[in-house]
C-alpha cells in the first residue's frame, strides 16, 4: 500500500537525520533501533520477517563484531602504534614519503582488520605521531584526510574488510576464494588510484619537513609482547583458514569469534592490556545501527523500493557489459553517499536478487557501497565514527562542506577507475 511505502521513507528519513545530527550524544545506533521498533509496530515489516533478516544478518554481525575487537586488541597491545613509528622513521622526516607510507599503511590495514577497525586505530595513532613531528595544521589535515579516505576505498579485497563485503557474500552465498578472486584486481587499482589522487591533491600541502627527534623508541609503545609476536601471523592463518573452510560453506563468523574470542581471554588473563578498555571503545553503535536498518529497509523493499531499483538496474541491463557494470556501481555508490552504505548495500542486494541478473552484478553493488560513501559525511559508518572522534578531540574540525567537495573531486575518479577494473575481469 502506497501509504505504508511513505510512512516507511519518512521512518527512514528521519532516522538517518538523527544519526547525521547525533542529539546529545545519543549515539548513531539507538535512532535505528527506534526505528526498526515503528517499522514493525506499524507493520511495514512484519514481525515473522525478523527471522529472515536474522538469517541474512547474523554471520556479517558477528564477524564485524570480532574482526573489530581482534584489531583494537592488537591496538592496545601496541602493534599498530609501532608499525606507525617505524614507518615514521623510515620516511627520515620527508613529509611526502609519510603521506605515501601512511596510506600505504592504511590501505593494508583496511584490507586485514576492516574499514571501521582501521579508521579507530589508525586515526589516533598518526594524529599523535603529527602532533610529535611539530607538524603544521595545514600539515595534519591531509593525512587525518588521507586515513579517512583509504579505509573505505581500500576496503574490497576480502569479505572481511568490510562490513558491506560480509553482507553480500553472506547474501549470495559467495565463497571467500571466489570473493577474493574477482576483487583483488579492482581493490588494487582502487587503493592505487586512492594514493595517486590523494597525494596530486594535497602534495602543495605537504611542505617542509617533520622533527622525528621526538618519535619514541618502537618497543617503548608494545604493551603485550605476547600479543604483538603472533598479531600478524595470526591474522594470516585466519585468512588461510577463511579461504579453506568458505570452500565447504562454513560461515566465517565459526572461525573469526572463537578465534578472536581465544585471543581475547589470553589478552585478559595475561593483564598487560586493558581488555576492558576495548570492550568500551567497540562500535556497539554500529551493530545496533546495522540491525536496525536492516529491518526497517526490509519493509522498505516489500513495500516497493525493492521493485523500483530491480526496474532500474535491468534498464540499465540494456547497455551491456562494461556500460552496466560502470553505471550500475554508480547508482549504488549514489545510493550510498545519500543513505549511508549499510542501508544501502541491503536494498541493492534485494533489488539483484529481484532483477534476476546474476551475481556479478553483486561485485558492482560492493565497489559501489565501499568507495559511495566518500561522496558525503554520512556515506559510511566509519566515516561518522571518525568525525565523531575527530569532534571529541576538539583540535580538529572537518566541515561537510570541505568533506563533500574533497570527497566528490577524489571519489568520482577512484570509483571510475576500480570499476573498470571490475568489467576487466568480469568480462575479458
């Protein structure tokens, strides 16, 4: 019925307001909560869906939830905070060659520990480097953007780097090496192209050079040795092991929780991190805010947007191969930018399953929800969590409209090029 179709707009409208404006500190999940509660009261989605979108949902929840806590051990340990000083040093106060070495950084760290797990830990480390370099505001700026940028673009590799990559997968039931098969290509074109355009923007900026005389000693900054000796070699074992086992259909979420959670209890038992600590920085928020949405763009599809955008996308069909893929990605990357990525990444995967047209086309949706999100403050969840941290310091304030007209001028080529990189392999 028409009316429920709007009533559902408007819910989701106006819980996107409240995310974006964030009253009092409410938090960016509870307004989705609220509504997803009005969704089902008024039923625009009906009470036994919530079986369905638990299905589609659990193994993405908790594998975000994991993944996240695993890099914010890892944090707190000290692993990322030494890899930052090492790579400070390396550079010999070259403000230029940081700029590369950080977004190299970032990228790998996106790809390994997720979008949102690097944006927390990343931020903070290098702002604190900056700050001990002497560096300039006009300095600190394009790295703080710099991080921001790579840890979405640089987020399609694996399913695990990203929320929206756990989402779809789970969706279409696509395994970890098929995943990764098609994606690395366009990932690194994406995180390539990310550091070419970021640093032609902002190399008159990196001026100067930095005092790296009061950069601590690498080892001074390890909590766990313990911790920090099998960080990376467990992370490479989980992504063997996700490999193997996404073969026979095993979710990942029965490898990355115990796992992680293993990891966790040795952390809190070993007493030389503060597990508690971790517990209380995790993006909570975050999973509150994806179940929420999910429910209410659930109703939002059965009452017709589901529909609309499967027309849409089997219009677009018609252009074939690269012209759709490319257009497509666009569509869904617009989609993002206007109603944030995990939203979004759900309607798109119930408008393809919808349009009958394949799951390549899923790829499209990915790329499109992982880069999209640049082009506005509230694209990406990870995004907010970093305005937000960034606001909480109070020395560092991005306008939207600073954030929109660098996230226009460096995503549309980013987004052009990895999609392209996409078709490539799909189609040649």
């Amino acid at each position: 019925m028409i009316y429920l179709y709007l009533i559902s707009i408007a819910i989701f409208a106006s819980t996107l307001y409240f995310v974006e404006r964030n009253p009092r500190g409410m938090g960016i999940g509870y307004p989705a909560i609220i509504g997803a509660v009005l969704c089902i009261a008024l039923g625009i989605t009906p009470f036994s869906d919530l079986i369905t979108i638990w299905d589609i949902v659990w193994n993405s929840t908790f594998t975000f939830v994991a993944i996240v806590i695993f890099s914010l051990t890892l944090d707190e340990a000290g692993f990322f905070e030494y890899l930052a000083i090492r790579f400070t040093i390396f550079s010999g106060g070259n403000t230029k060659l940081l700029f590369v070495l950080i977004i190299i950084f970032g990228a790998i760290v996106s790809a390994l520990f997720a979008n949102d797990g690097a944006i927390l830990v990343l931020t903070p480390v290098v702002y604190s480097i900056l700050k001990r370099t002497k560096a300039e505001s006009k300095v600190i700026m394009p790295f703080i953007m710099a991080v921001g940028f790579i840890a979405d673009t640089a987020s399609s590799p694996f399913i695990i780097s990203n929320l929206v990559n756990i989402i779809t997968t789970s969706f279409f039931s696509i395994s970890f090496i098929e995943y990764a098969l098609i994606m690395m290509f366009p990932a690194f074109v994406s995180a390539l192209a990310s550091l070419t355009f970021l640093f032609l923007y902002y190399r008159k900026s990196l001026v100067g050079s930095l005092d790296i005389s009061a950069v601590p000693n690498p080892r001074s900054v390890i909590k766990d040795e313990e911790i920090f000796r099998i960080a990376m070699p467990m992370t490479l074992f989980l992504i063997a092991v996700y490999a193997v086992t996404g073969i026979f259909g095993i979710p990942i979420a029965f490898i990355a929780v115990p796992a992680v959670s293993a990891l966790f209890i040795y952390a809190h038992m070993n007493r030389k991190i503060n597990t508690r600590k971790i517990l209380i920085q995790a993006p909570w928020q975050v999973v509150y805010f994806s179940l929420g949405m999910f429910v209410i763009v659930f109703g939002m599809g059965r009452e017709g947007l589901t529909f609309d955008l499967s027309y849409l996308l089997i219009k677009i069909s018609y252009l074939g191969g690269t012209f759709s893929t490319v257009l497509s990605g666009f569509l869904f990357s617009m989609m993002a930018g206007l109603l944030n990525n995990l939203p979004s990444v759900m309607i798109g995967n119930l408008a393809i399953r919808g349009s009958h047209l394949g799951v390549n086309l899923a790829f499209a949706n990915v790329i499109g929800n992982d880069i999209g999100p640049k082009f506005t403050p509230i694209g990406s969840l990870a995004t907010l969590l970093w305005i937000y941290s960034l606001e909480r310091k109070g020395e560092i304030r991005i306008s939207k409209r600073y954030y929109m007209k660098v996230g226009f001028i460096l995503t549309v080529p980013v987004l052009l090029v990895t999609l392209l990189a996409l078709s490539l392999i799909l189609y040649l």
